[in-house]
C-alpha cells in the first residue's frame, strides 16, 4: 500500500483511502479488506472508503466480462456504502445514483471547454457511460466507463455495496478493432487529462447523488436517471435472449426492480420487461 492520498470535496466519500500500485480486481480487494477489517474488533474501513489502484489486471464487467484497462492510463476504483435504509428489492436504486454520479461529474469536466461533450454522456441500462459523438461524418455511441455494483442483503436491507468503476482516460484504443466501443477522454478531447482531480470530482458527485438517495429523494433521481438514459424512447434494434431473436423496440423506463421497459414493434404497444442477462443491445 501507499500513502497517495487523493483530495476530496465531500463529507465522507473518499476519506478514508486505500491505494494499491497494481491489484487484480478493486471489487475483490476492498471485498477483502473489508472481511479482514470485520474479523477485528474495530472496524476501520467506514462508508465512504475509497480503494483505487493505477494497474488493475483482472478487472471484472457486466456478465461475466472482463475489464481491460492499460497500467496508469484509466481510473480503475472502487467504495465502499453502507445503504442499509434500501430493501433488498431497492437495490437499483444504487445504481441509479451512481451512474448519475459518475455521468455528472464528466460533464462538469468537459462543460467550461467541451461543452458539446459535456452534453453528450448519456447512461446505458443498467450502468455503462456512453457518449454519442460526431466521428468524421457519422455519429457513434461510444462506452467510455462502467460500473459494477455488488451487494450484500439480509431479508430486510442492503448491509452493503462495493461499487466498482472503471472510467477511459488517456487510453488510446486500436481504431482497427471495430469490435471494440471504447473510447476515452485523450481520444474525444485530443488532450491528455489528470486521472486524480477527475477522480476528485466523481467522489462528490456521486455522494451528492447517494445523499438525495438517503433523503428519498428518489422522483428527482428516477426523473433525472431517464433524461440521460440511453436510447430513452427512441426505436432501435435489441436481441432478446430468451427468445433468440433480433427485435425492435424502444425503451420506455425501468420499473422498481430495475428491469428495463421496452415497447416492442408489432405487439400492438405491449411493454415486455427483461433484466440485464435476457436483452442485448445491438448496433446494426
């Protein structure tokens, strides 16, 4: 470990830190360290803790994939709530406030010299950032971060959420691999960025987030969650997995368990739900 301590704006996320040079997994090792700190007497990892690493190898994404990120090129983090006022049946609601976090803090980063960027974050269900931006003469929907939540509940509450980001800073991506949605901040802005006053400024703004949670405020998150989300009511195809088949449909919310509404053509308006296994999103 190291004493690299990242500056913070906000009242407990990111006060306590933990900094590793190079860790397989930031979920995993904040998981750990947190059951070592539980085994003693006195728990010192508090709500808030930050565990972040310059070179994570086996970093972990949606569905079982993997997260790949260059040494010292990305921001590759993970903290440490508490959300014990959820039901285990609110549990995307820590989503919501997260991705919205995460979402505001890159358009306050862009807005003073890119505003046209700043406008362009968008959050793809359940928790992927997205930038649709112009590339020569065509628009492109871009993953430029995602998120990996990841509770542990008892029958009434949320005892706790390890919540791992991963954010492309100055990662240059091969152009070549058309396979491949990733994009970064160096590669939109032509600049080279500070990893660290970036990540200063998600810490608060994803505390802000989780602080209107804690107060209910959760019509101002929903509200705000669906006017950056994704493909919100705009027709597009998907691949629904449980039937293996390509479809056509447009998003129209989420309901309390966080399922995504979808309005599918030719079922006379029909909205069928589907979690984040069942759908595939498709590009063409």
């Amino acid at each position: 470990m190291s004493n690299y301590k990242i500056h913070t704006k906000g009242l407990f996320i990111g006060q306590n830190q933990i900094y590793l040079p190079s860790c397989q997994s930031t979920n995993e090792s904040l998981a750990f360290h947190t059951t070592e700190q539980k085994k003693k007497a006195q728990n010192t990892l508090f709500e808030g803790t930050l565990l972040w690493t310059n070179h994570q190898t086996q970093g972990k994404g949606q569905r079982g994939n993997s997260w790949t990120a260059q040494e010292n090129q990305n921001l590759t983090f993970s903290i440490l709530l508490t959300p014990t006022f959820l039901s285990p049946k609110e549990s995307f609601w820590i989503t919501i406030a997260v991705s919205l976090g995460v979402r505001d803090a890159l358009e306050e980063v862009m807005k003073t010299n890119y505003p046209d960027i700043a406008d362009s974050f968008q959050i793809k269900w359940t928790n992927d950032i997205f930038i649709n931006h112009q590339v020569g003469n065509e628009y492109k929907d871009q993953k430029i971060g995602g998120i990996l939540i990841e509770n542990q509940i008892n029958s009434q509450s949320i005892n706790q959420s390890i919540v791992g980001i991963g954010i492309n800073i100055n990662q240059i991506f091969d152009k070549n691999d058309t396979t491949n949605r990733a994009v970064s901040l160096q590669e939109l802005t032509g600049k080279e960025w500070n990893k660290e006053n970036i990540l200063t400024e998600i810490l608060f703004f994803i505390e802000k987030r989780y602080l209107q949670l804690r107060a209910g405020k959760k019509e101002i998150l929903r509200a705000d969650y669906l006017s950056h989300l994704f493909r919100y009511q705009e027709w597009h195809y998907y691949k629904d997995k449980i039937k293996n088949q390509k479809i056509t449909g447009q998003i129209l919310g989420i309901n309390p368990e966080g399922k995504l509404a979808l309005e599918v053509a030719g079922q006379n308006g029909k909205i069928s739900y589907f979690e984040n296994k069942e759908i595939e999103f498709l590009y063409t």
